[in-house]
C-alpha cells in the first residue's frame, strides 16, 4: 500500500520535464547492463540481441495497412509506438509475435529478428516464438473459467512447460504485475470477479509467468484508472531488467513516463508507416519530423 | 507518507434505512388488482347476455376485459404514450401464460393419471411374469427403466462426443468444408424420427442380419441426437468472446490446447445445455424404437442380441391393449419417464456447476 501512496505522491511533485530527464538517462544504464546481461546466444553477435524488424508490410486481404517498417528494440529498453488511430501500431505489434496470421486474409512481408534469428523463417515453431514474445491486450482478458491462481500458471499449462515451484512462481509473477498484495487472499476466486484494473495486472502476471523475452502490450491502460495506469507503469519499468517492452498508447505522458524510445506511427490515406523513431526526449523535445512535431504537440491526431 | 492521509471520519448511517421507491405504492397495487376483480365479475355478466358460452368464452371475455382495464388504467395514470406500451406487456403476460398452461396441464395430468400405479415393485419387477392387467401388487417397469437409461447412455457415447467435435470443426478449424457440414447437420436435424428408425432397421437388422438390440436403437437415436447436440454446440461455442482464443495462442499453447483449456471450459454450461437437448430429444421417442429394439417384457442387459423395452415403448404396448389396469400403468410409465428425464437433467447441471 505504501510504495503506491509513494508513487502517486511522486507524480505530483516531480514534473514531465523531470520524467523525461529520467527516460533519457536510461537507455545508457541499460544498455550497459544489456552488454553484461545478454550473452546467452553463442555464436551470435552482441548486437544481434533483441528484436527488430526490417521492412515490414502487413495486409488485411487486398487493404495495405502497414509499409516498410524498420525498428529495433534493444534488450533492456521500453519502446512506445504511438500515432493516430488507424495508423497501424497495433498492427505493427501483432506481426512481432505472429498473432497477425490469426486474422483470416491478413498477410505480411519483410523480416522480424528475434535474438538474430527471423522469426517468419520457414519451419519456425510459431508457439515458440509466441511464448518468447508475449503479449497483453487492450481489453484486459482473463480466462473465465479459472481462478486467479490457475490463470497466472495457465500459459505454463497451455504451452506445456514444466515449473519446479508452481507457488513461488505466482507469487513473484503477482508481486511483479503489481497484484499480490490485492489478491493473495483470494487466489482461488475466479478471474473475472476481479475490477478491470486488477483484471489487466492479472494478465500482465499471466503474461509473465512464461518468462518472455519480450512483452508487447496494446494500450494496455486504456480502460484503466489513473492508479491502477501508474502501477502498471511502475511494473513496465521494473521489467526492463529482464523483458523488452513494447507499448502502444495514446497517452503522451505516459509515453513519455515509461519509454526509453518511441516511434511515431501515421497514415495520409495509404499504408501506415513509422514517420520518426528517437529516443523518448527527443521525440517530444526536438522532433525531426514537422508531422510528430504536430503529433505531439496535439496540433492534429 | 501515508501521515499526510487523513483518516476517514467515522460516521453514523443507521438512521437511513434501505428503500424501494420504484415498487408499486399499496394504493396502485390496490387499484391493479380492482382492475382484475372487475373484470373477473365483468366477464360472467358478459358471458350471461351474449351469445359466447361455455368455459372458453368465459376466458377469452375475461382476457379481453382485464386487457381494457389495463389500457384504460395506464391511460389514466400516464397518457396516451403508455396505451401502446401496456398492450404490448399484456400481450407479453398473456404467451408467458399460455406457453405455461399446457406445460403445466400436462405435468398434472401425467401425475394425476400415473401416481395410483405407483407400488415398490413398479421399480423392482419386470412384466416377464406378470400379465399387463394383472393387479399392481405385480410386476413393474424395471425392464423398461433400464433399457432407457441403457438407450441413452449409449447414445449419448455416440453423439455427444461427435457432436462436440463437429462443433469444434465449424468453430475453430474453419476448414474447407465448413459450409457442407453445416448444411448437412442442419438437413439432418429434419429427418423424421421413425426415418431414421427405419434406416437402422433396413441397413442393420434386415441387411447385415443382425438382431432387434439396445444398440440398434441407440445407432437410430444417435441419428437423432447428433445434430441437436453439434448445433446447439455450435450456437454456444461461437459466444465465446474472440480475445480469449487470441490470449490462450499468444501465451503459446497450440490451438488444440487453447481450445481444450480456454475455449470449451469457458462454454462448459452452454456445453452441458446442448446435451440436455440432445437427451431429451431422443429419450422420448417411440417411433425408432418400434423398428430396432421391438420391445419386450423381460429385463435384458446385454445390448447387442435381443430384444429389450424402454419406457415409451411400454407406455406405447400398455396403452394398446385396452384393458384398464394396463393403461394404468402406461400412464405410470409416462409418469416415471418425466421423473427419469428430470432426474438426468439435475445431474447434468449439477456436474457442470462442480469445481474440479
Ligand atoms: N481485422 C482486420 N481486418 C481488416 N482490416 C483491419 C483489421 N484490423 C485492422 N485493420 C485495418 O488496418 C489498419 C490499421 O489498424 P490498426 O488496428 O493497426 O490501427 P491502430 O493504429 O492500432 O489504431 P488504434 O489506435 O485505433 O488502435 C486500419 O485501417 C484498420 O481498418
Ligand atoms: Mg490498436
């Protein structure tokens, strides 16, 4: 109870400018951490380590919604995509973890790098790759039929993993999604007679349990309120030791709260593309581009 | 920190008590029921100086009155805009209570007629015995209880799981022949119970050489069965919200495993639903059962070499014979067949309601 007392007082106190003085030093710290962290894959380079995508197209049948995409999300950063609605962020997010192939029509070109590796490579295990690459959505969805407990471990369930301690895993998973503290009474009450802001911390824990490598989240706060958005919040900036955060939203202070970059979405009638992508301060203080700039500003959009 | 919170003020609510201010006063209520005392004096005068007689004129002016009163009581009170909407709740009342009248009509007359019959033995004896006019003390529907319950438990093996799975392929494999099989199940749902009654008998008994048996009148009530339970399945499972599937597959289960884990528990009752209807579709029928199981008198457990009974076959045979101690018992049969069925329904969606 205390440490969120704490942080909503910080909000308060501490203005954007301060935030975004805070986002710009991070990437620095953490990608000197990422150098010490990331060495898992033999073989492969360094620098090969995250994700990224080269040139990615998506279709919804003949409709071209999304060109040329080029980004590159390094380990031990948050990454926020923002842009006007329609501009294809949340289409660019389902092609990193191949969810836009669930969509009968769709179709996509180009390449996404996971860890050096494409993950559209022909005989790729594609639950692999989407247990690697998690997911929260924007409407916060637990599985009914489970309790609070049995959600948080039904991707280790669902993708057939094995766990040595089930119950310390919940645990670590609700502290880190921001949840413990409300729940741990009540684990074995079902997940949906949880409030909607606790619904999507549940998923977040769910999400987690699987130890993603990387954790794309679809405006994951829209339907939050202000106190459960700044948990959350706090929870993506906890994660980046571990996890690659993704987040699209149509809140700039919040992009600018919770990212080290961002990238700026936008569609004039044709396919969306990504228009400029900086790091988080630059984006909002210096923009390149006179469209984010108009963007950010709230001139249009 | 948290010092800076100030403690909330504790204060005294017992002096509000909770209150419904959207019920009817005691004066409306009052007024309500006039209207209807009214019209249940109305009517019989009515009734008296017309030319409508009998019991069913009598309803019918009383219907007619009440709704008037209705109407002249909503316009009163509210104006013109409520006419429309108190005929259309009286009309509304009025099939709730006509779909409920023969329902209930039915279940009296089946009890009235059937519970005389009732002895132990109706539930310990067979008719191997005892003649079917022979006294109550004797003989019972043992034979016939077992061969339903044994009509639709093997029914039930057979269409329920290929029921399911055939929702499961217009649901979430999609494949290519989608369209076929729905048309198919949906064209198979019209078959006329003793076609397919005479389909088994044809193909199985006549052409293969086999016998009358249990199990060719579960194969003609499966025939039945499946398509209630794949399209009822089907209604259910397509209820279930998209994201869920989505959450399960982007936690990188297959999607065999999302289905299994997500998408069917989540429709677990809507499940349960469809078999209820599939059962109480077949465990009523006769017509199948006279070309397959033939019907007999003795209890007879084996489903594959003789002939055996169930209970709307003996309620069938009983009734046929004229003699009153027999048709008796056939209403006890009808009697015991509504309990049976009941009795199955209670289990289903208590089995569905139970946590793991
Ligand atoms: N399932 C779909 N079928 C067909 N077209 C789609 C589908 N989903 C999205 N689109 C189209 O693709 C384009 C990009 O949509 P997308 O959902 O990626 O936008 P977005 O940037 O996430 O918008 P928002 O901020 O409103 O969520 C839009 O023109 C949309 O109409
Ligand atoms: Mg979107």
């Amino acid at each position: 109870m205390s440490d969120v007392m704490e942080f909503e007082g910080n909000k308060d106190n501490i203005s954007t400018k301060a935030y975004l003085e805070e986002a710009v030093s991070q990437p620095e710290i953490s990608s000197l951490a990422s150098v010490a962290s990331h060495h898992s894959a033999p073989g492969s380079q360094p620098l090969g380590t995250g994700l990224e995508a080269r040139g990615v197209h998506a279709w919804f049948g003949k409709h071209h919604a999304l060109a040329d995409v080029n980004l590159d999300f390094p380990a031990g950063t948050v990454t926020a995509l923002i842009g006007p609605s329609g501009c294809g962020k949340s289409t660019f997010l389902r092609t990193l973890n191949r969810m836009h192939e669930f969509i009968p029509g769709a179709a996509m070109a180009g390449e996404v790098l996971l860890d050096g590796k494409d993950i559209y490579e022909p005989g790729t295990d594609v639950t692999k790759i989407r247990l690697k690459v998690g997911m929260v959505f924007q409407k916060p969805n637990p599985f009914p039929s489970m309790t609070i407990a049995e959600n948080v471990l039904s991707g280790l369930k669902l993708a057939q993993l094995k766990t040595t301690n089930k119950d310390d895993l919940l645990e670590e998973c609700l502290h880190r999604a921001g949840l413990w503290n409300e729940v741990k009474d009540r684990l074995k009450a079902h997940g949906g007679s949880l409030s909607g802001g606790q619904q999507q911390r549940l998923c977040i824990a769910r999400a987690l349990a699987v130890k993603p490598e990387v954790l794309l989240m679809d405006e994951p706060c829209s339907a939050l309120d202000p106190g459960s958005t700044l948990k959350i919040e706090e929870t993506v900036r906890q994660l980046i030791e571990s996890v690659i955060v993704v987040i699209v939203t149509h809140n700039m202070q919040q992009a600018a709260r919770v990212s080290d970059y961002t990238g700026f979405f936008l569609s004039d009638g044709g396919p969306g593309q990504l228009i400029e992508t900086a790091p988080t301060s630059e984006i909002f203080s210096r923009p390149k581009d006179p469209r984010t700039e108009a963007y950010v500003t709230g001139r249009f959009g | 920190m948290s010092a800076q919170v100030p403690e909330l003020e504790v204060r005294d609510f017992s002096s509000v008590s909770p209150q419904k201010p959207w019920k009817l006063s005691p004066r409306e209520v009052a007024i309500n029921a006039s209207t209807i005392l009214i019209a249940l004096i109305l009517s019989p005068i009515i009734v008296q100086v017309t030319p409508l007689k009998g019991k069913l004129g009598l309803v019918l002016t009383f219907i007619l009155v009440a709704m008037v009163g209705n109407i002249v009581l909503s316009f009163l009170r509210q104006g013109v805009q409520a006419i429309g909407n108190s005929i259309a709740s009286t009309f509304i009342y009025l099939a709730a209570g006509l779909v409920l009248l023969p329902v209930a009509s039915i279940f009296f007359t089946v009890i009235m007629r059937g519970y005389h019959a009732v002895r132990i033995n109706t539930f310990t004896q067979d008719m191997s015995v005892t003649q079917s006019d022979g006294p109550y003390t004797e003989g019972g529907a043992l034979h016939a209880i077992l061969g339903t319950l044994m009509l639709v438990l093997i029914a039930s093996l057979i269409s329920v799981p290929i029921g399911i799975l055939t929702a499961l392929y217009l649901t979430e494999v999609k494949g290519r022949a989608e369209g076929t099989i729905r048309f198919l199940v949906q064209a198979m749902s019209g078959v006329p119970s003793i076609v397919a009654g005479l389909f088994i008998y044809s193909v199985l008994i006549v052409g293969a050489g086999g016998h009358y048996s249990g199990f060719a009148g579960a194969l003609s009530l499966s025939i039945l069965m499946l398509p209630t339970v794949a399209r009822t399945a089907e209604e259910v499972l397509k209820l279930i919200p998209r994201d869920l599937r989505e959450a399960g597959v982007a936690l990188g289960g297959t999607q065999w495993r999302t289905v299994v884990m997500v998408v069917v528990p989540a429709a677990r009752s809507g499940i349960v639903t469809a078999i209820i209807l599939g059962v109480a579709r077949v465990a009523g029928e006769t017509a199948p059962l006279l070309l397959t199981i033939l019907g007999s008198t003795t209890t007879h457990l084996n489903p594959t070499d003789a002939p055996i009974s169930a209970l709307p076959l003996y309620t069938f045979n009983l009734l046929r014979t004229g003699l009153n101690v027999a048709i008796d018992r056939a209403w006890t049969g009808a009697l015991v067949l509504m309990i049976l069925v009941l009795i199955l329904f209670v289990l289903a969606r208590l089995a569905s309601g139970r946590k793991k």
